[in-house]
C-alpha cells in the first residue's frame, strides 16, 4: 500500500542541518589537534566513559592532543545511559576548566552527555533546565565527536538522550549550538568494541535508517541518507560481530551509523524508539538490544501505512520488494549477530506494561510514527514482545 505522497524535487524547500567538518578513515585520530586548533581554542575538556579508559583509547587522545602542545583535562565518569546528574558532575569538572573546545570520546552515552557539558560549561543552570527547545544565555563551548561505536550517530546532531531518572524517562538535551563542529570517523578506534556490542550499536543505526525512511518526518533527502545507510549496516554488520578486526567492515559500519545519523537528523525517528526508550529508562536494557526485541513486530504493526518505505528496506536488504520480507530480513538479521532476545530477558515484567505504553506514547520521538498507536497498540505491542 503506498502511503508516502512523492515530492517532485523542484517543488521543495528543505531546511537542511549543516553537516560540519568531518575526517573520515584508519588512522583520522591523527588530524585531532588541527581540528582543535580550527576551533580557535588550545585548551580541551574531554568528556569520556570508564569503559574507554579500560581499553587504552583515552590515553591515546591525550597522548595526541598534548603531543601537539593542547592542554587537556579530562572526565571520564560518564556511565552507560547517562542521566541528567551525570552531565551535571562533568559540567562543574568544565567550568572549574575553563573556556576550551570539547572532544566527546566513545559511544552514544559519551558523546550525548558532552552535549549538555558544552552548554553548561558556560551557562548557568542544570543540565535538567536545558531541554533542546531552551534558548541559552550563550552559544555553547565547540564540540568535536570521535565515536568510539558504529551505532548512534549522536556525532550528527545537537540534542543528548539523557535519562531522568524521577520520572523514569528519556529527555532531549541540548542545542543547536552543540551539535559537534566536526567529527572524527576513525575506524581503528573501533576494532576494540567487543562483538556483542558491535551487534547492538549496529542495530541501533539500522533502526535509525528504517525508522528515518518510514517517519513522517522523512524528505527525499533524508531517504537518500537513509537509504544508503541501511543497505550498508546490513551488508556489513555481521562481517564486523564475526571479525572485529575486519576494517574495512569496521569502516563501512562508521559510514553507515553516520548516514544514518543524518537522517534522524532531518527526519525524526519513530515508535521502535519510542518503546525502547522507555524500556531502557525502567529496565537499563542496552540502547540496540531494547530495540531488537521490538523491532520486526513495531515494523509488521506500522506496514499498513509504511508500505513504501519498508518495501525500500527489503530492497536495500537485499529482501525482495514485499514490506513482510523486510520485516522477515531484520528479525533474521538481529537473530544472526545475536541482539534479538524477548524483553523479559532484560527484566520487562506484565505489570509494567502499562507505564511502559505511556511512558512510549509521550516520547516525541513516537509522533514521527507512520501508524499512529494509542497507549493500547503500545501496550499490545510490548506484550506480544515480552
Ligand atoms: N543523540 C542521538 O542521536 C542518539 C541516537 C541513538 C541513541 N542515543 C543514545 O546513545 C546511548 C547509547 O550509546 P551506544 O550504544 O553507543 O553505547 P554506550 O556509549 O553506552 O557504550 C556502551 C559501552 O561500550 C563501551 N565502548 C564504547 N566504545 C568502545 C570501544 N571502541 N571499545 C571497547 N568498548 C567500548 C563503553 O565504554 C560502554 O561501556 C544511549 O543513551 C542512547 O539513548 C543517542
Ligand atoms: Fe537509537
């Protein structure tokens, strides 16, 4: 069934996102310090995880950034899901640091947080007050993102998913002015990440290029990136779980979780979000993985009004044309890089279901949804995934 009315491209006006300063490729770590210095700043506070100084990575970037005379100070405290007192710890570490760029180093949760330490660190305030639709009193600090996962694609916009933690919620935090200047796309940074996180963030960014082409939010630009993004996640996604050594999988990956970046970007997400997000507030599941265990019955549910863009799924899956092969394709896919478990695993119980569905309802993410669900389709569907 087709849905989707087709734009004619001399009949649009598109505000589009500029896309910032990116280097890209086995090694890009190296041009860190002249894209600091294009910032116009020779100092830098470097918001990371624990996991990450584990593996060595932060070392290296100090090593890089003092090798060339940049000072540096670093936070390394944020934990996985970060909540809205995470980035208020590193935000006091920054203003005591002073005025600098910012490098956000690893995955999601490292980069989405040093969103809202770049605009704290200059304005007064707590992170909880600095919802993406609040005008700050000043710009705020320049941020470079050197992703450490091929998943979110946080490096393409302005706004953290941070968890408060009252009300058991993901808010949007942040601000035009820290979407990142420039990103760092080096795939060597990668190899390290272990296969079952591999598999997890990279079905993170397949869902974004699904949820991007079906949103309502979605432009013929958006598709393009969209597209593109979920033909390459799942051509080589599973290369990468089974040899994460594989770089020029590793590097595909990094494109195609960037691609699909731009298109959230642009066009929004969708309901697999909505749901997963509530899911990871309540429960702590792993951002992919709560979206796995979704993901085939939310797409089979919205297929009536999404039949074109799920049909562009199973053919950049290499599926067919049919919406149900897509469908087919994914839950296939999750199951062979082994995301795919039922969200009891994770600790969702029947008694929760019903807070689950309002909590997905009220996500902003899940007005982008091409079927529009009421708290008991929500609900339904949560059940039919437990
Ligand atoms: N801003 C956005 O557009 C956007 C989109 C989707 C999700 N998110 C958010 O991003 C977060 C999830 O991010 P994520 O999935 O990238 O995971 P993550 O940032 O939470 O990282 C998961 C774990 O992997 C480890 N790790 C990261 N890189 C590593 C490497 N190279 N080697 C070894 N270990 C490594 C980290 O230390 C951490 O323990 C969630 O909070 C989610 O809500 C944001
Ligand atoms: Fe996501």
């Amino acid at each position: 069934m087709t849905t989707h009315t087709h734009t004619r491209a001399c009949d649009l006006t598109l505000s589009l996102p500029p896309t910032g300063w990116l280097e890209f490729g086995a090694g890009a770590l190296r041009r860190l310090p002249a894209t600091v210095l294009r910032t116009g700043h020779r100092r830098v506070f470097v918001v990371t995880d624990p996991g990450l100084r584990t593996t060595g990575l932060v070392d290296l970037v100090v090593r890089t950034l003092t090798g060339a005379g940049i000072d540096c100070d670093v936070h390394d405290a944020i934990p996985p899901n970060p909540s809205t007192g995470a980035v208020d710890t590193a935000a006091a570490q920054a203003r005591e640091f002073g005025e600098a760029a910012v490098v956000a180093l690893g995955g999601g949760s490292a980069l989405d947080a040093a969103k809202g330490v770049a605009l704290l660190a200059v304005n007064p305030g707590s992170a909880a007050e600095f919802d993406y639709r609040v005008e700050p009193q000043r710009p705020g600090l320049p941020l470079i993102a050197i992703p450490t996962t091929a998943g979110t694609g946080a490096e393409t916009n302005g706004f953290g998913v941070i968890e408060d933690k009252a009300r058991h919620r993901k808010v949007y935090i942040g601000h035009d002015t820290v979407k990142p200047v420039a990103s760092i796309l080096d795939p060597e940074l990668t190899v390290g990440l272990p296969p079952s996180a591999t598999a997890a963030t990279g079905m993170d960014a397949l869902v974004h290029g699904i949820e991007s082409l079906a949103s309502r939010g979605a432009n013929p630009v958006s598709r393009g990136y969209a597209a593109q993004a979920v033909g390459v996640v799942s051509r080589w996604l599973p290369a990468a779980v089974e040899d994460g050594t594989d770089l020029e999988a590793r590097s595909q990956l990094l494109l195609g979780a960037h691609l699909a970046g731009l298109a959230l970007s642009i066009s929004g997400l969708g309901l697999v979000h909505g749901v997963a997000h509530a899911v990871t507030a309540r429960v702590g599941a792993p951002h992919g993985l709560a979206l796995s265990a979704v993901l085939p019955e939310v797409m089979a549910w919205c297929a009536p009004q999404a039949g074109d863009a799920l049909a562009r799924v199973a053919r950049e899956m290499g599926a067919g044309q049919d919406p149900a092969s897509a469908v087919d394709a994914c839950r296939k896919l999750a199951e062979q890089v082994g995301a795919r478990r039922p969200l009891s695993a994770y600790g969702v119980t029947a008694d929760m279901v019903e807070d689950l569905a309002r909590t997905a309802l009220e996500d902003a993410v899940t007005g982008n949804s091409p079927r529009r669900p009421t708290e008991d389709d929500i609900a339904g569907l949560i059940t039919s995934c437990l």
